[in-house]
C-alpha cells in the first residue's frame, strides 16, 4: 500500500484556545482512524503554538507530527526576532522551508532558503521544502512540495494530471522520493490528487483550519 504524507500549514492562525478547539473537534472525529503505517500526518503550527501543541499530543496520544513554518538561516545568537532550528527541535520534528509566501512577503531567495535547510539538517528536523515548478533549485531534503503560486489560496487548483507531471520530472531531477501538492486541495479534490501514481500527499492550508474537514480527509487515507 502506497505511504502517504499529509500535512496542514496553519499559516499566521490560531491562538492557544483556538488552537485547544481544533484539538477537541479532531480528536472527536479520528479517533484512531489514522493509520500510521501508512501514513504521515504533519500539522505546521505557528511557533507560538508548538509548546502547547506538543504536550497536548503527547498527553492525549494523538497521531500527529509537529511542524514549524520557516526557520532561521542563523544559528543561536544576536539575531533578533528570529527562531533557529534547535529551539524548533525542542517542540516539533518537521519544518516547512521556502513557502512561497515567505518567498513574496519576506523576499527570501534561494541562498538564504538553503542556509535554513543547513541549520535544519543540523539540528535534526526534517524538512518539507516548497517549490512553484520544477525548475525552481531543490535541495537535498526529505520532502518536496510542489505548490504553483496561483493554486494557493485561490480555489484554483492545479489538474491532478499536471501536478502528477510536474511532481514525475521534480522526482527525475531530484531522486526525492516523496513529493507532494498543495494549492487549493479541499476535501471534495483530495483525493484525486492522492490516486495519481506519482503525488505522494497533500499539503493543505486553509482546509487544515478547519479540525473537521482535516479529519475527514484523513479518512481518505485509511
Ligand atoms: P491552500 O494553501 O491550501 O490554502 O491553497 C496551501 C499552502 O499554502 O501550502
């Protein structure tokens, strides 16, 4: 059975207590649903949630993996503001680097996207690293996200056909083994993203807010 990777970007959302309604309404509908054999369930908090988040999986045993959103390209040290990969290692195991929104609203390029997998591969974290097509640079990391700009937040999404091509030349090129898409998948297309051969998961932003329909999404998967 193919493994699947899925994984919700939470963005600049939630605070602790909406964050702790999430939790109750997801818990209510998975159960124990997700198969972790075949399955990978990572939820990209922001970093204010990570402590919380963690103990709360921990306590109530919840088949969930935690991951940060960006990184610091610096070790620890005097750079104001910024959280470097050995803080997130306390909390999470996963990171998000080179979404494109850190891309456009925080002008970051390809040299300091790849100091931040540096530091990430330091410390331990494992690595989800986004791209708009196949010919943007990827690094040696774990995963591979493949998210047209167009297609996030839009309700446009890319054909599950394309995304397939585009993920077959990004594996081609790269040997990464897992490579998934994200833009605009909701729970009525999921799943023909996840039958196409070569797309390994999904990574879901606004329909990660939502416990309910994360959950239901899973279910796809089990
Ligand atoms: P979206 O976002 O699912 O809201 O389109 C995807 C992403 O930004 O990773």
């Amino acid at each position: 059975m193919k493994s699947y990777l899925i994984a919700g970007n939470w963005k600049s959302n939630k605070t602790r207590s909406e964050a702790k309604d999430w939790l109750r309404e997801f818990k209510i509908q998975q159960s124990t649903r997700i198969n972790t054999d075949s399955s990978t369930v990572i939820l990209c908090a922001p970093y204010t949630l990570l402590c919380f988040l963690n103990d709360e999986i921990r306590k109530r045993s919840f088949s969930l993996m935690l991951g940060a959103q960006d990184v610091s390209p610096y070790d620890n040290g005097a750079y104001t503001g910024a959280v470097n990969a050995k803080q997130i290692k306390e909390f999470a195991e996963w990171v998000i680097i080179g979404h494109s929104e850190r891309r456009k609203f925080f002008g970051e390029s390809d040299t300091v996207l790849f100091q931040k997998v540096e530091q990430a591969k330091v410390a331990g974290l494992r690595i989800i690293y986004c791209v708009s097509d196949e010919h943007t640079a990827i690094p040696d990391v774990d995963v591979v996200a493949y998210e047209p700009v167009w297609a996030i937040g839009t309700g446009k999404a890319d054909t599950p056909e394309n995304a397939n091509t585009v993920i077959a030349a990004i594996k081609r090129k790269t040997q990464i083994q897992t490579v998934i898409y994200g833009g605009s998948v909701k729970l009525d297309n999921a799943a023909s993203y996840l039958f196409q051969p070569d797309i390994d998961g999904v990574l879901l932003g606004g329909a990660s807010l939502d416990a309910h329909a994360f959950a239901a999404l899973l279910e796809l998967i089990h």
